[in-house]
C-alpha cells in the first residue's frame, strides 16, 4: 500500500479468470538495482501454476501499462541469475539483458530492460 501512496502504483493480484483464484502477483514498484532505484516489473506466480503463461502475460500487461501511464522511458527486471524462468519472461517480453552484478541476496544478479522506444517499435509489427 505504501507503494500506492508514494509512487501511485505498486503489485496487482494475477487470479484465474475461471475461477477467481489468487496465483500470484505483478507489478511496477521501485527496487535497488546495483545501487540505483529504478522502475521494476516483478512478478511472482506460485509453483503450480509455472510454465503456464501467466507471468509473461501478466508482465506484459504491466509493461503496456507503465508505458502508456507512467513518464518512465525504460522500465527494468532483475532476477537471480539462476532463474531460468524469470529472465525467459522478461525475454519474452522484449527486454534485454543490460546489466549482471554482484548482490547479497542472489549472489550474482541479472537485470533486463525495455525502453519506451524498443516498446514502441514492437508494438507497431
């Protein structure tokens, strides 16, 4: 909620349209990036439900969003770099890798991006 209050955006639920479950979570908040806070599509989608889609779909939906709601000219992920899955969604989404870094919490970092002018290109194929 603090994310909403300071920044007017933050995590959105991802639910099963035929059932209303909860699976997950994705969204544009704020994060620490090698030491920069920059804008960051996280998504998370429980176990069960991985290989399905649903992240992709949701971080696109996300990204369309960012560009198209926000003045942020590029808009970044980051991730382990041992999951696969996570840089195959930002990947999948037209981000590339710009940046592998040393950090505490995941040893060795990736982040990928997207600039509102690769967005735009894309959208328009």
């Amino acid at each position: 909620m603090d994310n909403y209050i300071k920044c007017g955006f933050g995590l959105w639920a991802v639910v099963l349209k035929e059932t209303g479950e909860f699976i997950g979570d994705c969204g544009i908040t704020i994060q620490d990036i090698d030491g920069e806070m920059l804008p960051e599509i996280g998504y998370h989608i429980h176990k069960k439900y991985w290989r399905k889609g649903f992240a992709k779909e949701a971080a696109r939906a996300v990204r369309d969003w960012v560009f198209l709601n926000t003045q942020y000219d590029i808009i970044y992920s980051y991730m382990k770099y041992t999951n696969i899955g996570s840089y195959s969604t930002a990947l999948a989404n037209g981000m590339k890798k710009v940046k592998e870094y040393q950090d505490p919490k995941n040893t060795i970092s990736y982040a990928y991006a997207i600039t509102r002018e690769e967005w735009k290109k894309m959208k328009e194929n």
